[in-house]
C-alpha cells in the first residue's frame, strides 16, 4: 500500500475517506476515437482518489477479432496461468494468446501477469446453455475453482485495463494511447471498505457489461445473496462487483430496459411510490417484492456501459455527484464538469440529473437535450 500523505490523512488512520472519480465518453455515431483526452479527464481529477486503484473500459478496440470473446486475465503464478489455458483450451476454440502489452511506469509495481485470449464457443459445448451464459460460468468457474487467476474482462470487441495505481499511471502502463474505441469509460478508484488491489480495481466486467462507481454499497451482502441464486460468484473483494452481474442478470438474462431497472437499483421512496397514479403503484410494488434483494443501499453513482449504450445513474437522493455534457454526437458522464470542460470548452449543454433517472447515450440515437425533471415530474 502506498504511503498516505498527510495532506490526504491528516490524523494518520488506516482509513482514510477521500473520493472516487468516474468519467465516461461515448461517441453516439459509432465512430473510434483514442484515449488521450478519456485520460486527461480523468487524471483532472486526481484528487479524489489515493493510487488505490484506476482502470478504462473501452469498446470496440478489438475490430480484427469482433466476433470472438476477448478474455483479459490476471496470473499470480505461472502454474495458476498453466491450469487456466489448458482449461481454455478444453472449453473454448483458442484463436489467440498473448501478453498484454506493458511498459515500465513509475508508481506501478507488483504487477501480475497479464494475458490475452482470443475465443470462440464451439456449438458443441454449449449443450442446453446459451453462448453467454456459457461463457459466464466458465468466467465463475476459473475465478472461483483456478488458483492464482481472475478473469476481468470477457466481453466482445472491448475490454477493461485495471490495476492498482492512479488511472492517469495504469494509462501509461498498458499504452492505452495506442488504442481506440467510440465508448471510453475511467475511474480512479479509493478503496473505502476493502484493500486495494490488481482485480478490486474498476471497472467490473461480466461478457461486455462494465460497471464504475463512486460510492459505498452497503446492501453487498444482501445482493451478493440474491446473485448466487443465479450463479453469479463474487471473488473480487469489494463492493461493486454485485452492479455488475445485477446489470447482467436484470438487463440480459431477465430483458428489463434500464428505465425498470434504474427503478430495482434506485428504487422511489415509499412515500413516492404512494403519490403515483394506480397503475403505477402496481408497478413499483411488484418490482420492490420481487427485486427488493438488489436495491442499492448508499450512496452511489454509476456508469453502466456494453456494446452500444452508456448509462449514467445515481442513488435518489444524489448523495455521489454525476454531471452530463453533450457536444454533438459526444456524450460525456463525469463525477466534475471541470472534467468535461478540460476536454471539450465548448460542451452544447451540460445538467446534473435527477436522482434515480437514468442517463442512457445509444449508437445511432441523437442526442437530445434532456428536460429538467424534479421528483419524475416534467417541470
């Protein structure tokens, strides 16, 4: 762990409350773009976290392998990276295999191995499974059952770069200058329960939904509960893992659009849900009975990205900040405008939303200026 100036803990504890910082791009014509400016952003806000941890997502940057799942794994030893490939190879057709590329950078030490791998699923594999949950339980079942090995990353055409360090230090380190993609999301993380490390860092990946977070979930172990019932396993030792397969199981599995689903994670107040007209009652009634076990107690923001969407969300009440920008086809999420500002002076608008409203950006969807809401009411 790094030593802890005493301008970030003044009373020198073991614990110390800084921020986190989440920023996210999405390009809604589909067009790539690098990371430079994805980087700057982020490093802007440099401040509210401690070098704990820092990772990208980005989408679309594997065009010459878009069709086959890109699994990005971390090794503690290489007897634990043996047992994986061969698992691999007995799972998946293997098209592909290699290191990630690395360059020595000050502050980044205690590295793990980090690989690569290119996949298919063969048909006979599969049995009665579908292709992702296929996929799925064999990313459960090496970080769960393999030593020395977490899958962090195992969506299509994307992939998720994370470590523990400031974002702008795991930036330099995997050369993410060299890479593009038309939807960038960051975060610079300070671990506020758990320890820093390699795999707690963010985002958090299951197949090509990620998730970053600023915040502290305090219903975790209630949602990790309800998530093992569907074969969910969480290994990676903070809070923000249970988002990402609660995305997973609500949006892919179940086949609820985010509007129902900002309504399980950020559900209204009781005394809310009793001011709606009937109907409507129904609804958030049902959904609090049934998905009651994936509410999201805390404070928290959250940027949910997978092929094709970025959604912003906060908890009701906005105890964690979320700003909006759109530039033209751009469509910016951050924790601070001055985020925004640094990269793009001339944003078209830029509004803080309402607790609990989804913010969704999608590919060949125009942007359109956002109306000012207060408690679901337009105004």
């Amino acid at each position: 762990m790094r030593n802890l100036s005493p301008m970030n803990n003044p009373y020198r504890d073991d614990k110390v409350i800084d921020a986190c910082s989440i920023f996210g791009v999405m390009d809604t014509s589909g067009r790539r773009f690098g990371g430079e400016d994805v980087i700057r952003a982020i490093a802007n806000m440099h401040v509210r976290g401690n070098g704990l941890g820092g990772g990208f997502a980005i989408y679309g940057l594997y065009p010459e392998y878009a069709d086959a799942y890109a699994f990005h794994i971390m090794y503690l030893s290489r007897k634990g990276q043996r047992e994986v490939e061969a698992f691999l190879k007995d799972g998946f057709d293997l098209i592909c295999a290699e290191e990630v590329p690395t360059r020595p950078t000050p502050g980044i030490v205690d590295t793990p191995l980090i690989w690569r791998y290119f996949l298919n699923v063969g048909q006979h594999k599969l049995g009665e499974k579908a292709e992702d949950d296929y996929v799925v339980d064999r990313v459960m079942e090496i970080n769960c059952s393999l030593p020395d090995a977490y899958v962090f990353s195992s969506g299509k055409d994307m992939a998720v770069f994370k470590g523990v360090g400031y974002p702008e230090e795991i930036a330099a380190y995997f050369s993410l200058e060299q890479y593009e993609g038309y939807l960038w999301t960051a975060h610079g993380r300070f671990p506020t329960n758990t320890h820093g490390w390699w795999g707690g860092a963010h985002p958090f990946c299951i197949l090509d939904w990620t998730v970053v977070h600023n915040g502290e979930i305090s219903s975790y172990g209630i949602n990790r509960c309800y998530l093992e019932q569907f074969g969910y396993n969480c290994t990676m030792q903070t809070d923000t893992e249970v988002v990402a397969y609660a995305v997973d199981l609500l949006i892919r599995k179940h086949n609820l659009p985010i509007e129902i689903v900002a309504n399980i994670l950020a559900p209204p107040f009781w005394s809310d849900i009793e001011r709606c007209p009937l109907e409507k009652q129904k609804l958030l009634r049902t959904l609090r009975q049934v998905y009651g076990s994936l509410l999201l107690n805390g404070p928290f923001t959250i940027i949910i990205a997978h092929h094709g969407e970025m959604i912003g969300l906060t908890d009701r009440i906005r105890l964690r900040p979320l700003t909006v920008g759109v530039k033209g086809d751009r469509l910016y999420l951050s924790s601070e405008e001055s985020a925004m500002r640094l990269i793009c002076p001339d944003l078209d608008r830029t509004w803080i939303p309402v607790g609990g409203q989804p913010i969704v950006g999608s590919l060949g969807a125009p942007l359109q200026p956002q109306p000012a809401t207060m408690g679901g009411e337009t105004i």
